[in-house]
C-alpha cells in the first residue's frame, strides 16, 4: 500500500447535542506512524467489518461529496480544501442524528494492487489518546478503538471513472442501528445496491480461487465448498443473508478469520448482506459416480447444458468435452 495523502479532523458531539468541528491546518506527514495507523485501519475494515456496496447518486447538488472527491483528485483542490467542505457536510449530517456521538474524520488517498483507492474513516481511540488536540496531528501511542469502526468507506477510483459495478463500499450495520448508517451513507452520497446473484456468482468464484491459492486438496476443496453449498441453503431456507464472517468463521474454526484476509489481500470488492441466489450457489455441488471402469464427475451445474440425462434409455450425453480428453480418445481410437 502507498499512501499519497492524509488528513485527519475532529467532531465533537455529545448525544442530542449540535456537534463542534474542529479543522485540521494541513495534512498528516507520510511516516511510519501513519502507515501502522491506515494499515491497521485497512484490515480491520477488510477482515471485521460487514461490509455492502454502491454507487454515488447523481444529484450533486444534494449530494455535494462526489463532485468535491472528483474536483480534488482531478488535482483542481487540495486535500485540505476538499476535507474541509467535505467535514461540513458530515456535520450537517450527523446533526440530523440525536444519537451520534463525535470522533475523529479520517480521509487517506493511498494506491493497493497498483489500484487507486480513497477511504474515509470515523474511528474514535482507546483512552482519547494519541492525537494533538491543538495540532490535529499522530503520536506513536495512536491506538485505533477496533470495537468501534462503524463508519467507513472504501472508494475503488479506477472503477468509479470506468463506471464499472458498485464501486463504492461501506460498512452496513444492523437493523437496529441502521439510522447511524443512513447518516453515513447520505454524507457520502451513496446509492446502496445488492445483487443477489451476481454477488452469489462472485463469492462462489472467491471460492474456488480461495481453495487453489491455499493448495487444499481435492477433498479439502470439496469440503470446503460443501461447507459453503450448507451455509447458503441454510440462509436462503431462512430467508437470512449472506455474511463474510459466518462463512469464514465455518470454514476453519481455527482460523477464523483466513477466508476474510484472502478477500482483503486480493482486495476482492464483494460485501455481505445478500440474498444467497439459489440456482447460482447450487453450481458449488458437484456430482459424480464410478464403478470398477469408469468414472465421472462434473458440476450439478452442467445437467441440462453440457451433461443431459435420458430418463428412459439411463444414458449420459456429454457435449464439449476437454480438448485433452478427446486427444486421449482419439489417440486410442
């Protein structure tokens, strides 16, 4: 990760109480401080928050940040103008929300995966320590209150100018506090989307990678993904939705967390909060049999496309079979 730059700015608010802003005189340096600070700030948001995604909504004028995020990175504002114009916008806000409660702005434009990425965080610290309260700059006792990332957001830039998916992420909390969220989320601009199934399709494709990147076996594949085929019949029999965490946490209870940092490393934009899509999850089984001369075996996915079963005569047709596989025949034939 390269991080280009940073700011920080402080709201104060006590709940049913208008908030006090207070402005940051110029960016944070780039040093070994900040790095630690956005580093950690980066995974938990990737590996412990419940995450879903959007688009920006295309009314600037009710929705100020996109077009003041877009006229800074088109180098037309720096970032201490752009933070400032965007902090007041966040306190108008927060102040339409009685029970919000201060903390610190955090705005980072950094590069990952040769990607552009820009996030803007409210995090508060352990102990009300490790930020100038003067000076708005980080001390090395910087301690992120990890308990405590609510609100958050991740915003893909290549993406975003490609106009390519749902390019924004953020942190989706429960029902119960989804006031906090809408806040958030109308400060940013952001039109929630979630598609059950092409995000079923995607965290399927996640899989499948995930099983070859951590070289499983054959049947430590096929646990895994039995694993993922139970989860998503349970939450769709439930009417439940998909959560990154549960899946992680089922996949290896001793290390719960492994699937969650694979998705964050390769930084994979998928997030919770959909609907299993069943005729897509269902692809995850496969099925197959064998006797003493032969054996098959293919994805439940294929019957009725490449695999078609005649009932009356039992017979298996299988249509564009493997290139190396008809060589075979051949060679033999």
């Amino acid at each position: 990760m390269k991080i280009k730059e940073a700011i920080v700015h402080r709201i104060d608010k006590d709940r049913h109480k208008n908030s006090v802003l207070t402005l940051a005189p110029a960016c944070l340096p780039v040093d070994q401080i900040l790095i630690d600070a956005v580093e950690k700030a980066r995974k938990t948001y990737g590996t412990t928050s419940s995450r879903a995604f959007g688009t920006f909504e295309g009314n600037v004028v009710l929705f100020p940040f996109s077009g003041l995020l877009s006229h800074y990175l088109a180098g037309n504002a720096d970032m201490l103008t752009f933070s400032t114009q965007a902090m007041k916008k966040l306190v108008i806000e927060m102040d339409k929300q009685a029970l919000a409660t201060g903390g610190y702005a955090l705005f980072v434009q950094y590069e990952e995966h040769t990607k552009p990425y820009f996030m803007v965080v409210l995090l508060k610290l352990r102990g009300g320590v490790g930020i100038d309260q003067k000076k708005l700059t980080l001390s090395k006792n910087f301690t992120l209150d990890v308990e405590h990332l609510h609100e958050a957001a991740r915003i893909n830039v290549a993406n975003w100018h490609a106009a390519d998916g749902n390019y924004i992420s953020f942190v989706k909390k429960g029902r119960a506090d989804a006031d906090f969220t809408d806040y958030f989320r109308n400060f940013l601009g952001c039109a929630e989307f979630i598609e059950s199934k092409e995000q079923t399709g995607l965290l399927i494709q996640v899989i499948r990678e995930y099983c070859v990147a951590e070289k499983l076996s054959v049947d430590d594949s096929k646990k895994i993904k039995e694993k993922a085929f139970n989860y998503f019949s349970e939450q769709a029999r439930d009417n439940k939705t998909v959560s990154l965490g549960a899946l992680s946490m089922r996949f290896d209870d001793q290390k719960p967390k492994a699937f969650m940092e694979y998705i964050e490393k390769n930084a994979i934009e998928i997030g919770d909060g959909f609907e299993p899509h069943k005729s897509t999850f269902k692809k995850l089984m496969r099925i197959g049999g064998k006797d003493a001369d032969i054996a098959i075996s293919f994805d439940i996915g294929l019957i009725g496309n490449r695999v078609r079963y005649d009932k009356i005569k039992k017979e298996l047709r299988i249509t564009d079979l493997p290139p190396a596989l008809i060589a075979a025949i051949e060679t033999e034939m």
